[in-house]
C-alpha cells in the first residue's frame, strides 16, 4: 500500500509539473482569457459604423478585472464645450474599463448585434497585452485626439497588437478579394439606407478619402478590424478563434426612399422650365436665386470646414469648384462681370465632372449631377440677361 500511495503521489507530482512546464512554454491558461467584441451598427449618426473593445476575463480574480471591456470609444459628453470641440474636432477621447455587464447592456437596449472572437495568446502574450492595456489607462495615457479615419477605437486596437506581439504577427487579409476600395466607397456603403447624411458627409469632406485603402487602413472599421484578427497569425499559428455572435441585432434597414436624389431632380427641372419659358420669369428668378444661394452657403460650409476645424479629411475638397462661395454675392447682385463669372463656373462644372472620373475626388453622381445641370442653366441665364441688357442699352 506504501509503494501504490508513493506512486500515486509521483503521478500527481509529474502532472502538477507538466501543468507548470506548460504555461510557461506557452499552452493557453484557462483562467485568463482576452477577445475582441465587435458591435453592429445602430441608427444614430454615430453609431453607424458599429464599435469594438476588447474583452479581458480572469475568473481567478474577484475584483472589477473579472470580466471588463477596455472601450477606446469613451469622451465626455458633458463638457461645456462639446459641441464646439466636436465641431472643430479638438474632443479628445480616451480609453476607459467598463464591466462587461455594464458595456453589454447598452447593445441589448438599442437592439445592436455583439460577435466575439477570443485572441489564441499564450500565456506570456496574454501578461504583455494586458500590461499594455493597463499601461493605456493610466492618466498620462489615456487621451488621445480622435480621428474617424485614422485614429479611432478601432484603429487602437490595430496598433497596439503588432507593438505588444511583435514582429512574429501578420494581419489576416481585411479587403474583400480583388478589391480597390477607396475610404469614400466603404463608408457610402455603411450609409446606403442614411440619403441625406450620406451626401452631406461626401460634400464636406475632401479628396483625401479618395485614396485606395490598404490592408491595414480598412481596418479602421470594426467588421474590418474583426476580418483582419481572425485570418492574423502568429509565427504560423492562428491568432484568433473565429467571430460568435452572443447578441442579435435588428433587421439590416431596407434603403428607402432617396431624398437628396428626389430633391435635386426638382430643383433641376423647375430651375430648367423656369429659365427656358418666358411665361414663367417669375419662376426662373426664384430658381437662380435658390439655386445661387444655396451652392454659395454650401461653399461656406466647406470652407469653415477646411480651414476652422482639426479634421484633415475636410482639407482639399474639390467640392469647392461647383460650390463656389462667391455664389452668395451672385445670388443678390449680379455685377458687370457676371458672364465672365458665368463662363469660368460653366468650366470649373466640367473639371469637376473630370476630377470624379479621374477618380481625384468623387461625387455622389445619382444625386449630385442634377444639382449641375441647374447650375448650368442658372449660369447659362446669367449670360444671356447679361448680352441681352448689352443689346438694348
């Protein structure tokens, strides 16, 4: 009986060894546990492009770092100044933990879908991405200033992962196959249901989002992000498990009805009927000074943007060519270089039409090129008042 308990000792010994042997040579520790969350998107405007976080889970502890999110989305709404600061894209945001439970339940409420897909770390990894994360909390840290195209919640994540892995960890493939997707493209299709915010952000926002993306630039996204974690490896094995949805959303959103399309195709056709019939003067006058005012305040806008804000994607915007901020002036009083004026902007019409197809700067044609066509004939009018006043003087 001695020798069967001294052997039955070794065994557990040898195992309790083998146990220690190999989470220190890297075996999974069952204990801690670290996975990306990627949410759905939801309806308001900043919700439409879904969210991301990163889950740490240590049933060992009986403390807040049990189960939490370490959510780089976090910013303070009730600053004085939010508003301004949003505006002029000075809003710092900054990386904060919250409780699993706590993060969850907004996404249950707004009827938001959560995938998870845990990180395949080893045990050393798992220490160095939380020591990471930890560091990234800390006061002096934790702010950054946010930018929606390159730095973000889910660029964060991005970023932080190659620096704690190192140089063993390889992306997974994020673009679809074949694919040359500028910035423009990719968010035109989170917005294909939202017509309006969807023309209104192409407006304001510049030829910088025409550039083609890279692997690691789409990834600014979160379904991108979650794409590029789950084909990544490190050093030949596979660093993630694939995406499980723990939470079902609402219904993709049907497209509806395009009303900036449905728009401008009025503002072309009265503003053509109006300034082609003699019968109806009164109505082209209305037209052309609609017309005139609102590309001129549009041009405004655009300025503000490129010049009075933080946003880098606001700068070089080609838009300013068809929405001239001149067109304020016009619309009041038409001076003697009017069709001088006219012509310039007929041409500056077609460079824009040129810029799109070059791809220097892209349009939303489906709802923007009716606009021109009224330009040109508000234009087009202000010649011929012009040489028709010349005549009878």
């Amino acid at each position: 009986m001695r020798t069967v308990f001294l052997w039955f000792v070794w065994v557990i010994a040898a195992l309790a060894a083998k146990g220690q042997a190999a989470d220190s040579t890297g075996a999974p520790c069952r204990h801690m546990r670290i996975s990306l969350v990627t949410c759905g998107v939801g309806d308001e405007a900043w919700e439409t492009f879904g969210h991301t976080g990163l889950r740490f889970i240590d049933s060992s502890r009986h403390d807040i770092y049990r189960d939490v999110i370490f959510n780089y989305g976090m910013f303070d709404g009730f600053d004085k100044d939010f508003e301004v600061k949003f505006m002029k894209g000075k809003l710092p945001y900054y990386v904060d933990i919250q409780t699993y439970s706590e993060f969850i339940n907004e996404y249950v409420e707004f009827h938001r879908c959560v995938d998870e897909q845990e990180l395949l770390l080893t045990v050393d990894e798992k220490k160095e991405m939380l020591g990471a994360l930890l560091d990234n909390i800390k006061p002096e840290n934790r702010y950054y200033k946010y930018d929606f195209f390159f730095d973000n919640c889910a660029t964060r994540i991005r970023d932080i992962v190659p620096k704690t892995i190192g140089a063993d960890f390889k992306f997974g493939n994020a673009l679809p196959e074949g694919a040359h997707l500028t910035f423009r493209d990719i968010i035109n299709q989170y917005f294909y249901y939202k017509h309006w915010t969807r023309v209104g952000v192409n407006i304001v926002l510049g030829s910088k989002i025409d550039k083609v993306m890279t692997n690691a630039e789409i990834m600014f996204l979160p379904d991108f992000l979650s794409k590029g974690f789950y084909g990544a490896t490190v050093n030949g094995r596979p660093f993630s498990s694939k995406p499980v949805r723990i939470l079902n959303g609402s219904e993709r959103r049907p497209l509806g009805v395009d009303g900036p399309f449905c728009l401008t195709c009025i503002l072309a056709l009265l503003t053509g009927i109006g300034l082609s019939i003699k019968r109806l003067r009164i109505l082209g006058r209305i037209m052309r000074f609609i017309i005139l005012f609102t590309t001129g305040l549009l041009g405004c806008v655009i300025l503000v943007m490129w010049f009075c804000t933080n946003h880098q994607t606001c700068a070089d915007n080609f838009n300013l060519l068809w929405l001239m901020p001149t067109n304020l002036l016009i619309a009041f009083y038409h001076p003697k270089g009017t069709p001088r004026y006219s012509l310039v902007a007929i041409v500056l019409l077609f460079v824009t039409l040129l810029l799109h197809i070059l791809k220097i700067q892209a349009i939303t044609v489906l709802e923007i090129v009716p606009l021109l066509i009224a330009e040109l004939f508000v234009y087009a009018s202000l010649m011929q008042n012009k040489v028709l006043s010349t005549k009878s003087e």
